[in-house]
C-alpha cells in the first residue's frame, strides 16, 4: 500500500507494530497522518507543510491534563520524517518519563560548548590551563577534525602515559597526540 504523507512504518519497528496492532489514520484530503499505540497510552503525528514541505512529528501521551506533546521535531526530508516518528514510538515511555522527571535526561548542552569541543581540562594542567589548550588546539588542527568530535583518551607507551584525541572515520578509529598526562 503506498502513503501519501509518509511511507509505511520500517520493518520490525515499534511504529510497524503502532500501524497493526494500533491505529493509522490518514484522511485522503489531509496533510497529517496520526498513529495510535496498540494500548492507547500515546499517539504519534506527522503532519506536513506542502509550501515549505517540512515534517512536523509530534508524540503524545494520552491521559495527561495537557495536550502538549512530549516529544516535537521539524525534519525536512521524508524517509527521515519516518525514521525519526518510529525513534520516538519507540522510546515513548523514555521520553514520557523524562516529563516527570527531567533530571533523568542528559544535562543541559550548550551550542557554544558543541562550536569549541568543550573538554576538560586535565587535573595535571589545571595550573596552566593555556598550555593544555594550545596542545589541544593543535591537535584538532592536525587531525583536522572538528571541536565537536573526538573524544580524549590516554595511551601508554614505553611506561609513560600520553593524551590522544580519538575518533571514528568509517570502521577505523583514528587517533591523534595531545600531550603527556604529566606536563614537563
């Protein structure tokens, strides 16, 4: 069966079995499409904006004083509208409990901190905290690698401990020197 607005659900998703084992309603004259989840606790909708063609997906949890969603993205391609309702059918009670309770999420992430690659500075060079950042500094710009990717990990070699910057490119992991664990 082919959809209009959005395709069928992903084989083997939590929103393959919304659409079965629940509800899809999509009126043939409307822009939006709403799954209901087979126990009625949540819905899912997908609507779309033809001028701009933007996927609205929104996730709700059915039985809360308020209408609002607890779940809302914006995804501009199609296939991605779809991969992301059937991420968000299947963390439903994820994200309803984090409602409740945010602290359970992730702590606040700030853009600045994703621009710069916000990391720590090592105990070890907490006196001279321009030292580790020039030595981190050069080592994006050798790996040219953006701030916001890799991770800082330490290596032993010939018994001495030594920061690399580590990330993947494909299946391989790459890696790049920072500076010692103990600075001179």
């Amino acid at each position: 069966m082919e959809y209009r607005i959005l395709p069928a659900a992903p084989d083997g998703s939590e929103l393959q079995r919304w659409e079965t084992d629940g509800t899809r309603h999509a009126p043939s004259h409307s822009n939006v499409v709403r799954f209901v989840s087979p126990d009625e606790r949540f819905g899912l909708r997908a609507q779309v904006d033809d001028p701009v063609h933007g996927y609205l997906i929104e996730l709700f949890a059915h039985g809360r004083d308020r209408d609002e969603p607890i779940s809302r993205t914006v995804i501009d391609d199609r296939n991605l509208a779809l991969e992301v309702a059937a991420q968000m059918a299947a963390a439903a009670d994820d994200l309803d409990a984090l409602v409740d309770d945010p602290q359970l999420g992730p702590p606040t992430v700030y853009e600045e901190d994703i621009e710069r690659g916000q990391v720590d500075t090592p105990n070890e060079y907490e006196d001279d905290e321009d030292e580790w950042e020039d030595a981190l500094e050069e080592a994006y710009e050798n790996a040219e690698l953006k701030r916001s990717k890799g991770t800082l990990t330490t290596k032993t070699i010939d018994g001495r401990e030594y920061y690399y910057l580590q990330w993947r490119e494909g299946d391989k992991v790459r890696s790049q020197y920072v500076a010692p664990v103990s600075p001179a």
